[in-house]
C-alpha cells in the first residue's frame, strides 16, 4: 500500500516529524521494533525553514518523492490518485492569526485540495488529519459533511484518547456518568483541544452514548478563581484529577509537602482558564488548564451508584533527550494503521467534530468576554466504539 503525507513544516519534534518518521522508519511497539506495512511514497511540505527534516528524510529515502504540491503529492505526478491513504498534519508552521488568536493552520484548504483530486480521479481513499479539524467551525463541518458524502473513510484528533493511561482503565461502556472533569495545561485554541478530547473520549461511553452540547461558559484569569470558590465546578472532582498528576509542581518553602491549598494554587496559576459546558442529556464538564501548577492531561468523573471519583491520567512520555520520538505518537500511528488497512476508523469522528466545534465555542466565550455561548450547532449524536482503542500499560 502507498502513502501520502501533506504536511505544513517538517522540523525535530514538529508533529509531522512525529508521524511521518514513524511511517518511513518504524517505531518501538509491544516490545519490538515495528514497521509500518506500508511504502510512503510521497510528502509535501508546505513551508521549508532552515530547521526542515524533509530534505535529509527524501534523501534516505530516495522512493519517496518530495513535491511541490497536494495534487502531485496524491497523484505522483500523472493526472489520477495513485496512492492508497493519506496523512494531513496541518500542525506548526507560520501563519496568521485572526483577532480571536486562532492561527489559521490551513487544514481546510489542504482538505479541499486533497478532495479535489479524489473527484477528479473518481476514486477515495482514507484519509487522517492531525489534530482538530479546522480553526473555523463552519469549515470543520464541511469537511465532516464532505467525507460523509463522498464516503471516505476519515479519522482525525490527537493522541491523548488513545495514549497509555495511569492507571490503565477504561470507561466502562454504558457508565451513568453524572459529571466529568480534565486537568490540562497548555495554550487556548491547541492545548485545550487535547483536555476536551480526554473529557470526550471517556463521556462518549456514558448510558445512552453522546447526545451533543448545548452550551458553553469560559471562565479565565480572577473570574476562574470566583467560579470555583462558587462551586461552578465541583472541587473534589478537581482535587481527584490533580492527584492523578505526576508533575503536579514540587514543595517549595513555605507550600504544603503533600497537596498544594487553593491559595498556594493561585500563587502558582497566573492566568487559568476553564470551560465548562452542558451536554444535551444533563452531563456537566468542565475543562481546566492550570499552566504552572501541571504539565499533564488529568480526568475525574463522578458516577451514579459509585462510592469513588473514576480518575486516571493520560501518560504524555516525552522526548528525553536520547530520542526525537515522543512515544504518545506511537499508539497514534498505531490506530491510524489499523484504518488505513481496514478502511474502517478505530473511532468516530464524530468525537473529533465535536471537540473542534467546543475548542471554538471556548474561544468564542472568552473572546465574548466570557459569556455563555449557545451552541446548537453541537447536537452531534453519536455511539462510543464498544472496542477500547487507548493503549494498556
């Protein structure tokens, strides 16, 4: 099978050098070493900085081909699609960003070039993007809509839903879960993308599956502060999440040894922010980033019936200097292997639309000084995959 890969920049720790790697040169996996049953034959990068890889990477590998577009990327040069899957990672790079802060990664249009060769070669094949899908809602909808038309097979996201887990559990599927809650850090518009996919990958399994959102609050900076000491989100479902933490920030003098006070957290968070939103069915969640105090993705939720908080922590194994490979990547490349063979994504994408359109509803909340915002827009129904796709320890 043949490959693909349309990517924005191609540098060390750049997440098309993640992906891309993988697929030329194979990747640590189940206690050996894996590669790919594929041949990447092509790659197209849309900015070449001084830092690229993608020059070193096609001389090595001289049957991949570096072009100077999408169309030739997907048809090697000829006039028909000639490759059998293809990998987007609109993910770094230099581009605008709008008066919200958004930056414009160009999935959308990248998306459409890719869709244009399918109908002009009458023919499709699977296609993944990296990440959410696009900055805008309306043309995240499109994309969903148009891969659902022409029957694609399309798998987008990141890998926090299917990295390994501390401890290894999974939702059980059909849960009576009452309210959920991830602690995160990170950017607004990027890392918050990554705390929403955590709540969703583990709300989606709840009794009855996903019934959509309809509406969102953000809360940032003093406001954030006001809104947990009101109890806008539970605080024992926070405690529970920051337990998971294992780079919850150390003692320093004059700070609790064992579990930081609310003071001692707004001595270390400068500027935190919280979504918090109501799912169509009642569910609340609530998303927070609490850069300073955390370095990790942390879930808690509260279940019906149970006489403990469900919490576990999504393990981000980062480059440690001996590697260039963030091993999150792994379990990734790993279920996208499984569609690009099957034809069939491990999960929907579904969830992927729906955390797109919360990521923009937060940003929208805050750039509307923090208001509830409605979002009807967000009534995606859908089903849980009754297979775990995460990764087991």
């Amino acid at each position: 099978m043949k490959l693909a890969a349309v990517v924005t920049r191609y540098f060390k720790y750049s997440h098309a050098q993640h992906i891309v790697d993988r697929f030329l040169d194979g990747y640590g996996w189940h206690g050996e070493y894996h590669h790919p049953p594929f041949d990447l034959v092509s790659l197209y990068v849309d900015q070449v900085g001084k830092d690229d890889l993608s020059r070193e990477r096609g001389a090595r590998h001289p049957s991949m081909r570096l072009c100077s577009s999408i169309a030739e990327a997907l048809t090697l040069g000829g006039d028909k699609l000639a490759v059998d899957g293809v990998v987007l990672v609109g993910e770094h790079g230099h581009y605008p960003k709008n008066e919200k802060g958004q930056t414009k990664y160009p999935r959308y249009e990248f998306f459409r070039q890719i869709v244009d060769v399918y109908r002009s070669s009458n023919r499709t094949v699977p296609l993944f993007s990296d990440k959410h899908l696009s900055w805008n809602w309306d043309w995240a909808k499109e994309m969903y809509d148009t891969s659902r038309a022409m029957k694609f097979p399309f798998m987008a996201g990141s890998s926090l839903p299917v990295t390994w887990r501390t401890p290894s559990v999974e939702m059980p599927l059909g849960s009576p879960i009452r309210e959920a809650l991830c602690v995160g850090y990170g950017g607004v518009d990027s890392y918050d993308f990554h705390a929403l996919e955590t709540i969703q990958c583990m709300v989606e399994r709840r009794k009855g599956g996903e019934s959509g959102v309809r509406w969102l609050q953000a809360y940032r900076g003093e406001n954030f502060w006001k809104a947990l000491s009101e109890g806008i989100w539970p605080a024992d479902l926070m405690n529970a999440a920051l337990c998971r933490s294992h780079t919850l920030t150390p003692a320093r003098p004059g700070f609790n040894d064992i579990f930081p006070s609310r003071d001692q957290m707004r001595a270390l968070v400068k500027n935190p922010t919280a979504y918090v939103y109501e799912h169509e069915d009642g569910l609340r969640s609530t998303m927070l980033l609490m850069n300073g105090l955390v370095r990790d993705f942390n879930f808690a939720a509260r279940l019906d019936g149970a006489r403990k908080i469900f919490s576990t922590q999504m393990y981000l194994p980062m480059p440690d200097g001996r590697t260039t490979l963030a091993n999150f990547f792994s379990p990734l490349v790993a279920n996208m292997e499984q569609m690009f063979l099957t034809g069939v994504p491990p999960y929907p994408i579904e969830r992927t639309l729906l955390t797109t359109g919360l990521t923009a509803a937060g940003v929208e909340s805050l750039y509307q000084d923090q208001k509830r915002i409605a979002t009807p827009h967000l009534s995606i129904h859908y089903q849980a995959p009754k297979e775990s796709t995460f990764e087991r320890a």
